[in-house]
C-alpha cells in the first residue's frame, strides 16, 4: 500500500471589519448592559462589516492574506472552498464571487459548503482528501460570514453574540514553506438537533414572502439553552474521539482552539476535558461569534502573539448549526 501524503497548512490569513461595535454601543439599542453580555458571554466588542461589505468581500481579504503568509498568487490556487451559512446569494456558490474577486483562473473549480461553526475543520478534511487523490498542489479554503445581516437586533439573546469575519487556510501536500501539519480530523453531525440553531426563511421550507418578513423567520434563531448543553457534550466527544483516533491526550497537547461562541461553553469545556485555561486561545472578547471563522481568526491572532512554539501539537474543535461537531490535530512547525 502506497504511504499516504502528509498534509500541510501552508498559509494562514483572517479579516475583521474595521468597524467595532462594543457592549456599550448595545446598551442603547437593546435593553442590555456591559455587565450583563461580559458575564454571560465573556464578549466585550465584535466587529462588523461596513454598508455594502458582504461575506465574499471578507472572504477575499482573508484569502489574500493566507495567500501572502503562504508566498503564493492567486494563480497558484487550484481549488476554491468556502463555508458560509450567510452566502451572497443562495446561488451561485459565494465560492465563484471569491474566484472572481481574487484573479483566479477560470480553469480553477470553486465548491461551497454550509456546516454552520464546525465549517474549518470540515474543510480541512476535504482539503486533505482532495491532496491525497490529487492533481491539486494548493487548496485554499476559506470560512467567512457576515452574521450582523441575519440578526435580530431586537433579540437581546443573540445580538450580544454575533459578529462577521473571515479566515483562511491554504493547504499543500507538497515539502515547501510550511506552517503546520495536519495530523488528523473527527468530523460529526446529529440532525435531530437542526432547529435548535438555524434560520428558518429564505428556504424551500420557508420561501421568502410578506409574512416570513413579518414573523422574523429570516433572522438567526436559536435556543440557548438546548445549544449549550450539546455544545459541551458534542464537542467534548469530537476531542475524546479524536484523541482515540490519533493516540494522544490532553498533556501532549500545547494549545487548544476552541469554536469562539461564548466563555460560558469555553470554560464549562476545558472543565470537562481538564484542560488548563492557559493552554486555551480565546479572543472572543475582542471578535465576538464570527461563526465558522473564529478557529481561524482566533488561530491567526494567536500565531501573531507568538504563542506557538516548533513542535507543539494544536487541537481546534467546535460546534455549530446542524447541529455539526468537528475536532483536529496539528502539529506547528513554524
């Protein structure tokens, strides 16, 4: 049997709008308080996309971004993924705008995907088998939304959350600049849960008519409470089975990544796991819930804090809408 490739994160780049709206911005557009959002949520600020910047505008600075830390051009991508549970348009894929806006090549083929917070590491995955069956040499995947457009910002429990940007990888199987390896993923989904955290306009469920606008079906929805119970129960079994799957445990591990929804879930999780707060990245305080871009921005953020070190092993894993469950295992080489 041939060795399999080894996979490799050749470049990392994220994007935050430039515009902040913090807890006191909130104050007076809901009945809030700065202590109420930082007790509950651990979120201080999070940013949001400027009139007329949409997901595939911050797509594209992310990717640019990734693309520099890899020392590539676009015309060195040969394929395109993108996860966005806010598209542009229902279709075409937000995947093809990223293309157009980037330069790429027409002959290069773009793929989105919908996994809700769980979307990076899902395309992790598909990136890596992608490479191991070739012809592709650089697989650029991006995880971008733009959450301030389905938000209720009447909805105190869920506006305090959300947030837009984006983040990017850019993976090889080739020996070049490198700057982790991809050692392995865990990949899960329970539908029973789907409605806990969706938006149910917009859809064949639920097309787009008078009444869906007037009930408010086309805003984020979710249920906190059932969202948190399976936010610790699915992402600490997706670590729990990747560790089994990789052979190793929380001491060999140097940095935990976990999705960045709420401090809440973040602390109740390394609790579960007896994960030392200190190896946890956590940013959300100054990024809120980007979504299935905050592995990536929280990754990118501490990476330019010099926090990894030749050799340690990284494990992000998250939570998100289907409900979708998703852990990896890297090991940082510089």
């Amino acid at each position: 049997m041939a060795e399999r490739k080894r996979i490799y994160v050749r470049g990392i780049g994220s994007y935050l709008p430039e515009k902040i709206l913090t807890n006191s911005d909130l104050e007076r557009m809901v009945d809030t308080s700065d202590e109420w959002i930082v007790t509950r949520t651990g979120i201080r600020e999070r940013h949001i996309a400027a009139e007329g910047q949409i997901t595939s505008d911050l797509a594209t600075e992310a990717a640019k971004k990734a693309l520099a830390d890899a020392d590539l051009c676009p015309d060195d991508v040969d394929i395109v993924l993108v996860t966005t549970v806010v598209p542009d348009m229902q279709f075409p894929s937000t995947a093809c705008f990223v293309q157009q806006k980037l330069g790429i090549g027409t002959k290069c083929p773009c793929v989105g995907m919908e996994v809700g917070c769980s979307g990076m590491i899902y395309l992790m995955e598909l990136a890596a088998g992608l490479l191991e069956r070739g012809p592709y040499r650089n697989v650029l995947t991006i995880a971008a939304d733009k959450l301030s457009a389905v938000t209720d910002w009447t909805d105190r429990s869920t506006c305090v959350l959300l947030a837009d940007g984006a983040a990017a990888l850019v993976l090889t199987s080739e020996n070049v600049k490198k700057r982790a390896e991809l050692l392995g993923t865990f990949l899960a989904a329970d539908g029973s849960g789907a409605e806990f955290l969706c938006m149910p306009g917009g859809g064949g469920r639920h097309p787009a008519t008078a009444q869906t606008v007037a009930d408010r079906l086309h805003y984020l929805k979710m249920n906190g409470r059932e969202v948190f119970k399976r936010a610790l129960t699915d992402m600490g079994h997706a670590v729990e089975r990747l560790f089994e799957r990789c052979s190793v445990g929380v001491d060999d591990v140097a940095h935990f990544i976990p999705h960045q929804a709420n401090l809440r879930i973040i602390e109740a999780i390394a609790e579960r796991l007896s994960i030392p707060m200190e190896r946890v990245v956590a940013v959300l305080d100054r990024t809120g819930n980007t979504s299935s871009a905050s592995l990536g921005i929280a990754w990118d953020m501490a990476l330019q804090e010099g926090r990894f070190h030749e050799g340690d092993l990284i494990v992000p894993f998250a939570f998100g809408a289907g409900l979708t469950s998703a852990a990896a295992l890297l090991r940082w080489i510089g």
